[in-house]
C-alpha cells in the first residue's frame, strides 16, 4: 500500500522536542560530499544544519547533503544568508531552515512567509520533491504534510532582538528561538565572555518567551563551555548545536598529535 504523503515526510527534531527531549546537532561547515550525513547518523546527532552563511556551499551542495540526511533520518536544516535562499534550499530537501539576524516580529514573519505554503505564508509549490522520493502526490497532501514538518527556527543574535524578543516568539510559524551567543556577546559589548551576566539573562529572557507562546529555545556556540551548554539545558534549552566538523575535525587531530607527542 502506497504511503501517504504525512507518512512519507517526518521531521523527527519537531517530535522529539514535542516530547520536550533533547536534540542535538552539527553544523556542516567544512565536508561538501554526502558522507557527513552517514557520518552523523553513525555518530548519533539528530539533526545537522549546512551553513550557507559562513562558507561558500552552493544550494546544489546543500541540496546533496540534505537528500543524503533524508536518507539516513537525520533531519536536514539550512542557516541561509537570506530569506531569497529559504525557497531553493527547501525544495532541494531541506526539512527546516535557520534564519540569522532577526531582530524584529516583522523579520521573523518574513521567514515564516517564505518557508511556509499557504495559508501560513506565501511558499510556492514544486512537484516531485526530494523529501517524498520524488512521487507525484496530492498537491493539497504535499502542502499538509510539508507546512506541518517544515520548522523555522529564527537566530536571536543581537541587543535589539533581545528588546523584541517578545514579539519575535509570539509570531506563528515560528518554531524555535536559536541564541548564536558569539554574536549576542559582542551586541552586548562582551565579547568572548559566554558566561557574561548579560548574556545568562539573556538567555534567561529567551526562555520565558519560548514558554510563554510554546515555542522552544534552542543554543549554539558553546562547544567549548559543557558546564554552560548543562546550565542552560537546566533552564529550558532543547535544541543543542554541539560544533561544526570543522571543530570537530580540529580537536581530535589536535588530540592526537599531543597523544603521540608524549608516547
């Protein structure tokens, strides 16, 4: 029997923080073939994100990555650099996209727009896409299926999106608060100081306004501080961006030259 299209598109991520468990990611920065996604399936991460924003990944990169990810059910997410992009990486397979630099409702409802069919925003509708095996289908099915699983997770980086913080979660398709705690750090004039008083309320804001319009909040830049990342667990956080394979790639070669250097 012939899956529906709701049964063909899960998006895994929005499941487990539905049932308030902790999610975690990578981000893709560096490896531009498909084996990442095996890699971070063998390796457990939930979920992983290509970052269009701070490398030079084409879409048709992005693309690639994220049909592998489908594959191997880890749930593929795109930081794009603009909403112009949010379109192209969704059709290419992306089941999420990460929104930098919103600092108003306003800039939040413009993702929102762009990734979301209608009603909820203003999407257009492609046949044969990636995330059904590129079945024809229902077009009505399509969009259900599509506006259900398709996440928006929007990056609070800045002192004026902490002013509008409120307004910003309270905007509906809006799924994810995302603090990028470098950039916030510098906007509060701390740079580098990630346990800066500022940024834990900051953090401590965000977190009410994810529980206040059943949104959640999501941490990025704290590979390096464990103790932090679990405070912040305690406080609410649910999605988890554990580093970049670059990093990742960094700290083990470095560990192993140190561990061949004192043999």
């Amino acid at each position: 029997m012939e899956k529906s299209a709701k049964e063909l598109v899960r998006n895994e991520v929005k499941e487990k923080l539905g049932r308030n468990e902790l999610v975690l990611s990578m981000a893709v920065r560096l490896v531009r073939t498909v084996e990442i996604a095996s890699i971070a399936s063998a390796t457990g991460f939930d979920s992983l994100y290509i970052d269009l924003e701070h490398n030079s990944f084409s879409i048709d990169t992005a693309g690639q990555i994220c049909m592998a990810a489908l594959a191997v059910g880890v749930t593929p997410f795109v930081r794009v650099l603009s909403h112009q992009q949010i379109p192209r990486v969704l059709d290419g397979g992306a089941l999420g996209v990460i929104a930098p630099h919103i600092e108003s409702a306003a800039d939040a409802m413009q993702i929102v727009s762009a990734a979301k069919f209608p009603p909820l925003g203003n999407r257009s509708i492609a046949g044969n896409l990636p995330h059904f095996g590129f079945r024809t289908l229902p077009a009505a099915d399509v969009v259900t299926a599509l506006n259900d699983a398709t996440m928006v997770v929007v990056m609070i980086e800045s002192g004026e999106a902490l002013k509008a913080v409120e307004e910003i979660a309270s905007v509906d398709g809006v799924d994810i608060l995302f603090i990028g705690t470098s950039d916030l750090c510098a906007s509060l004039g701390v740079p580098g100081q990630l346990d800066h008083d500022l940024v834990l309320d900051a953090y401590q804001r965000c977190a009410e306004a994810c529980s206040k319009h059943g949104k959640h909040l999501g941490i990025g830049g704290l590979s390096a501080h464990p103790k932090l990342t679990a405070q912040l667990i305690q406080l609410g956080a649910r999605y988890v961006s554990t580093g970049t394979d670059l990093s990742f790639l960094l700290s083990a070669a470095t560990a192993k030259v140190k561990q061949m250097q004192e043999l």
